[in-house]
C-alpha cells in the first residue's frame, strides 16, 4: 500500500506540496513560521530557488487560511475594539500574503536582492503581528 501511495505522489506533481488545514491558528502560524525558517536558511543557495518559492506560495496560502481564526486576543477584548482589531488582522495577513507571493516571484526569477528584501519584511511582519496579536 504505501508504495502505491508514494508512486502516486510521484506521479502527482504537486500533490505532496499540498498546504494542509491546520486546526488551530497556534498550529497555522506554526506552520508557516518553519517555511518561512526554511527559507531564510536556503536563499543563498540558488538550486533551492524552487523548493524555496513553492514554500513561500505555501507561506502565502498559510496567510490566507489565518484569517479563518480569531487571536484569543480579540475574541477577549471588549465588544467595541473587536471590529478594529479584525480589520487590522486581516490586513497584516494580507501583508504577509502579499509578501510571501512577491517573495516566491523575486525567487523564480532569480532576483536575490528583491528575494532577501521580501523575506526580511515578511520575517519583520511576522513579528510585528505576534507582537500585536498574540
């Protein structure tokens, strides 16, 4: 079974870069936290281009999913400041979408500059939003 199970994902381009849904918004940002590690350790090596673009369309895809979640920070603060602080999650991960996508683009085309710049404000954004939501 499970070398029927690993020829499918041979023959399946794609299939096992699949971004899963993760439960919880502590494992999504768990998640996209390691590729966006993974990535910071690989842009050097310009043969890991691919690997390290196809993580940040998972990174970008993670964003996306993030928003499904409500931060206990805003599910606790009072009724009237909820509204303003959704609003400002939703565009931090917007950022953070928006900079991954760029990222992924300055790495296919071997823009390694363009490649270090989107990676230094996606790993600043990220730790502006856990600063402000977690």
């Amino acid at each position: 079974m499970m070398k029927h199970l690993f020829a499918l994902l041979l023959l399946v381009p794609g299939l096992a870069l699949a971004t899963p849904k993760f439960g919880t918004l502590k494992d999504t940002m768990k998640e996209l936290g390691a590729r966006i590690k993974t990535i910071s350790l690989q842009v050097d090596n310009s043969s890991l281009d691919t690997q390290s673009a196809a993580l940040a369309d998972e990174v970008a895809m993670l964003a996306d999913d993030s928003k499904t979640f409500v931060p206990d920070l805003i599910a606790q603060a009072p009724a009237g400041d909820r509204p303003a602080m959704t609003t400002q999650y939703g565009k931090m991960l917007d950022e953070t979408r928006q900079l991954a996508i760029d990222l992924a683009a300055a790495l296919r085309s071997g823009d390694k500059v363009a490649a270090k710049d989107r990676l230094a404000k996606l790993t600043q954004n990220k730790k502006d939003g856990h600063a402000e939501f977690k």
